[in-house]
C-alpha cells in the first residue's frame, strides 16, 4: 500500500525531529548543571554575572524547545495510530488526512522507515482481532524500552542530585569567604538551577516509568481482546487511545535504543505470539 508506506516514512521524520530537539534539550540540561558548577568555583565577578545569566536563560530555552519536540512528536503519533488502523482493520486512509500529514512532512527529506514490511508479525485477516494483535506487539516492545529508559534516567537523576548537593556545598563555602551581595545572589540562583535541572531528570523517569505502567496494562488487555469471538470494535480505540496518551506524555523512545534490541525483542515476541493462525 503506497499511502501505508507514505505514512510511515512521514512518521520516522516527525519523530526524528522530536528525538534530535528532545536530546538538544538533555544536552542544554546537563550544560546547565555544568555552568552552575562553574558558577559556583568562579572567583571573576564578570564570569559569575554570565554565568547566573546563562543559568537563567538555558531552562527557558529548554522549555520551548521540548514545546517544539511535542509538536512533531504528536503529529507523529497521528501517523503511528492511522498505520494502525490501516493495518490492523483494513481501513483506507482518507485523503484528506493523507493529505495533512504529508503536509507537514513539506521542506523535509523523507528517508526509509526504520524496518522492512511487513512490520507486524500478526498473521490475522484485517478486523478488530488484528488491531488488538498489532497493538499487542507494540505495547510489548514500549514496555521493555521504556523500562530500559527508566533505568538510565534514574541512575542519572542520582549523579546529578549528588552534583546539586556539591554545588550546594560548595556555594556555602563561598558563603563564608564573601559578603559580597551580587555574587551571593548569583551563587544562588546557580544552586538553585542545579537542583531544577536534577529534578528534570527525576520526571522524565517517572514519564517513562509511566508509559511502562500504561503499555503493560495495554499488552495485557489487548492480548484478551485479540481472542474474544466479538470484540467491541469502541473498547479497541478506547484501548488505542489510552495507549497513545501515555506515548505522547513523555519523549519518543530513541532510534538507536530500538534498533539496538530489535532483533532481540522481535525474536522473544515471535516466538511465542507471531506463529498464531487467524
């Protein structure tokens, strides 16, 4: 199906645009941190002006730049859930939201998806049973990626928090070597950057971990729902819909992360869901 192709290929670019400015925003993160430190060793009072000013300005950056991350990211997912039901009932995407999404896809180089069709392993005809069957997989892998993600980002939360605590520790000391008013300010506000930035850290894990609630539940209800006679086409999208909800909550799961356990997760996955008949 060209448009199938089409709509995959506009997905793997929103959601790369989103993966690059979530990453520049992490990146910025972490350079924030690292200038508070500097702020905090600093002795110049022109370096340490800079840097509070710095400090300041980095979190409102990161702010619009995970605003812009969003947008692309939700339109993505527009793309994942009409692949969905295009696949999973057989239905033919309306031209009109064809349409739409190659539109925003205008100006940008459209590469390769990343996977060979067909992507899902269901062996269904198109109906309400191959929805639950392709969502099914998907929610699989989501479950063990994010818990992946989550993992990282707490260890990373942990680092960080240890060097809030020193930049603390070190600010106080400059405290008692220094009355000098501005500079303690500054000193402060780069104290208090350094904690903000850590906590960031603390509710991208949370965001993961709650994506791993929200597709644990999804895989294990449409892995019922896949078997029943007469599934309820209407409990399916609800499904859909909550699973959606939860994936634009937080990041997109990193390209390399997914290629780098493919195979792996394929293999798992396939050998104890991809051999069923429909």
């Amino acid at each position: 199906m060209a448009e199938y192709d089409t709509l995959a290929k506009v997905r793997n670019h929103l959601y790369s645009r989103a993966e690059v400015l979530w990453q520049a925003s992490l990146v910025l993160s972490t350079a924030t941190l690292a200038l508070t430190v500097v702020g905090v060793w600093a002795h110049n009072p022109f370096l340490l002006g800079l840097t509070g000013i710095t400090a300041i300005i980095l979190p409102i950056a990161i702010v619009w730049i995970r605003e812009s991350a969003s947008t692309f990211q939700i339109r993505g997912d527009k793309c994942r859930r009409l692949i969905l039901y295009a696949d999973g009932l057989g239905q033919e995407i309306a031209p009109s939201e064809l349409a739409e999404v190659r539109a925003w896809s205008v100006g940008g180089n459209l590469g390769p998806a990343p996977f060979s069709p067909p992507y899902f392993s269901s062996k269904r005809a198109p109906d309400v049973q191959r929805l639950a069957d392709i969502v099914t997989e998907s929610a699989f892998f989501s479950v063990h990626l994010a818990r992946k993600l989550q993992v990282w980002l707490w260890i990373s939360f942990g680092l960080l928090l240890i060097s809030a605590i020193f930049t603390l520790y070190m600010a106080d000391l400059a405290a008692q070597q220094s009355l000098d008013g501005p500079i303690l300010v500054a000193k402060s506000i780069a104290v208090f950057i350094g904690f903000l930035i850590s906590g960031d850290f603390a509710i991208l894990a949370k965001k993961y971990g709650d994506l791993r609630s929200e597709a644990r539940h999804t895989y294990q209800r449409c892995a019922q729902l896949r078997d029943e006679i007469h599934p309820s086409q209407e409990v399916m999208r609800a499904v859909t819909e909550d699973y959606s909800v939860a994936l634009v909550q937080c990041p997109p799961i990193p390209s390399w992360l997914y290629a780098r356990y493919r195979d792996q997760l394929n293999d798992i996955y396939r050998e104890s869901h991809g051999t069923m008949k429909g």
